[in-house]
C-alpha cells in the first residue's frame, strides 16, 4: 500500500519559529512525494491535503463536512443524488496541470510553480490499485475526528467510513495520468463511482480508456481562442486545438457514459461572447452543462490574477445567464442550487428524468466497455 501523509498533522502547525520545510516530517514528505515542488508541498501542508503516494492527494470537501456536522449537501447531491459525506475528493495529479486560468483556486503552475518545474523523465508512476487503496485511507482519516462530534449523526458517520463516489477533481489535469482507465476500473470493482473532471486537452488519452467514468466533465472555460489564451494562459496555445477535438469526441462518448461540460464564470473575463458556448455546447452534445459562478477563494485571490470578490456572481445573474444559453442551444433549464451559485442544464426531456444516478444499476454495468 501506498504512503499516506498527513499534511496537516504529526505536530507540523505546532512547531511555531520554524520553518515547515525544515521539520522531518517535511523531509519525509519530500521524499515520498518526489512529483510535487518543494514550493506546492509547502502549500499543502498548511492546506490539510492528505498526500497519497508520489503523486496523488485527498482532500476534504467542505460539503462533506458539512455534512457529517448535519449541515447541507452539495449541488452534485441536489443534481445527480451524489452523498456528500460518501465523496472522497482526490486527484491522481500532484502537480501535473497544462493549464494556469486566472480563476482556478487551485494550486496550478505560476510564478514560482512553473510548467517546467513538473517531472519529465524518469519519473514512475504510481499503480492504480494502489491509489484507489491510498484514497479510501486517506478519506476515512479525514472523516474521523467527526466521530466525537455531537453535531455528527452516528449513521451518517458510519456510511461516510464507506465511500461510495470519488470525485478526481482536487487539482491538476487528470487525464495526464497514464493508467486512468485502469484507475476506473479499480474504483468501480468497489462498487465507487468516478466523477472525472479534465480541461479536455488530452483527447487521444481519452480515447485510450477501455474504462470510462460515471460521469466525464469537460471545463467549458473560454467562448472562443481569444479569451482561452488569454483567461486560461495554456501551456502552448495549440492546446485549444486539441480540447476542440476532445468536444467532437463527446457525442460518442455520450452513448457510453454520461458527460457534462462544466462552466466556470468570472465577470470581466470569460463571459462574452455566450454565442461562443452555445456553438461548444452544440458540438459536445453534452447530457447536462453546469453555469457556475467563479468563487473568490484560494488561488483565485492571488493580487497577480486581477481578481475581487466582484469577479462572483449572483444566483441572479447565473440564472438569467443559464436562461439565455438555454435558449441559444437547445437545452432546458433544469435546477439550481444557491449556495454553489449553480444551475443545471439538460439536454432533453430523456436528460432531465435520468439526472438522478442510479449508481447501482450504472457500476453493476460494463461501463464504457
């Protein structure tokens, strides 16, 4: 089994005047963690990542929290019926990322975290069975101090123990990682379901998985090239090429799994043209399209990305905009959920009944075979 590290415990916050990477702890978690900078790791010791491996890392979602505490779920809860507190969220790509978009709270290649600064060769990465391993220790060691929560329901703890989705969407590209559709296949055998999320620059990986997830999301980013290269500030501008033919893919993908284009708006950066969407959406034939609102949180705050908490928007101005994208492409105006400033698109009536995942029936499947 992989190495788990706790990047926010073993004493590390507590070991004030002295610098983290100087600690053993931190030179242990250097060592193992060999595909992550030095800078990035430093990040994510004060963030709470839980390290898994040389490369991957689970982190707690604040919805999963929220509800081990008796609080609210999350939108894929109110769009698709995802349990929040059974989600591990994770990525398999510590840091491997061709992106660098001026709204990702994420960590992400820029000034001192550069694209060159990810391993090139040599590098061996780690084995899919052992990532799914390491992830479901990982999740059931950040749900556990809930255990002596008052507010925590003991059934719901206990059901949190046992994940039953994996959402590989923490951070980085995933589809750089070479043995993805083996990694599906490893959480389906468990009977979890993958919710995937890819910048969709990487087509001709896509199409290598003989496993497809329960859901493959493409981030709708930019209306056109112009504001891509600008907003999303890509590794080469041919990029844009290639996430074009990963749009044209999705139709027959979409007869084999589900998929969903997943939009994150910035006010001032990447709304106009909305024409430049609809055109995307009717490419990708997509079962749903999430409107999402940017969150001013994270790397989003850096002062070099030219953002302020005006950047968001209102569940106002995500509802009209949905509307009217619903109007340009074709697609119905399903739900919402206002504490993620969100709303739902789907493709058709057929879309629109089966939102609500039947994971038992979908998992028991060949999927994607």
């Amino acid at each position: 089994m992989l190495c788990i590290s706790k990047v926010n415990g073993d004493g590390v916050g507590k070991r004030r005047g002295k610098e983290i990477d100087r600690t053993k702890y931190f030179a242990k978690l250097r060592e193992q963690a060999e595909a992550v900078p030095s800078a990035l790791l430093k990040r994510l010791v004060k963030q709470k990542y839980h390290v898994v491996g040389k490369h991957s890392a689970v982190k707690m979602c604040q919805w999963t929290a929220s509800k081990l505490r008796g609080g609210g779920s999350c939108y894929k809860n109110a769009f698709y019926g995802i349990e929040s507190h059974r989600c591990i969220q994770g990525t398999p790509v510590l840091l491997f990322c061709n992106h660098a978009c001026v709204f990702c709270w994420r960590m992400m290649p820029e000034e001192s975290l550069k694209f060159e600064d990810m391993p090139r060769r040599g590098f061996s990465w780690d084995k899919p069975k052992e990532i799914v391993e390491g992830f479901i220790e990982a999740h059931r060691k950040t749900v556990s101090g809930f255990g002596g929560n008052p507010k925590t329901c003991r059934k719901v703890f206990e059901e949190a123990n046992s994940p039953k989705h994996v959402a590989l969407s923490l951070t980085g590209e995933p589809s750089m990682y070479p043995h993805m559709g083996e990694l599906l296949e490893e959480f389906h055998k468990k009977g979890i379901s993958t919710f995937l999320v890819t910048n969709g620059t990487y087509p001709f990986m896509i199409g290598r998985w003989k496993t497809l997830p329960t859901q493959l999301y493409v981030s709708l980013v930019a209306p056109n090239k112009e504001v891509y290269l600008k907003a999303i500030r890509p590794d080469s501008p041919l990029l844009w090429g290639q996430y074009m033919k990963t749009l044209g893919m999705l139709p027959e993908i979409g007869e084999k799994t589900r998929t969903v284009l997943r939009m994150t708006l910035t006010r001032g950066v990447n709304m106009q043209p909305i024409d430049g969407y609809a055109q995307q959406i009717g490419i990708a034939k997509p079962h749903y399209v999430e409107v999402k609102s940017v969150v001013f949180v994270g790397g989003a705050r850096l002062k070099e990305r030219g953002l302020s908490k005006e950047s968001m928007l209102e569940m106002r101005e995500i509802r009209e905009y949905a509307k009217e994208l619903a109007t340009l492409s074709g697609y119905l105006y399903s739900a919402e959920h206002e504490p993620s400033r969100i709303a739902l698109l789907c493709r058709d009536e057929g879309a629109l009944k089966e939102r609500m995942i039947d994971f038992e029936r979908i998992l028991g499947c060949s999927n994607g075979a």
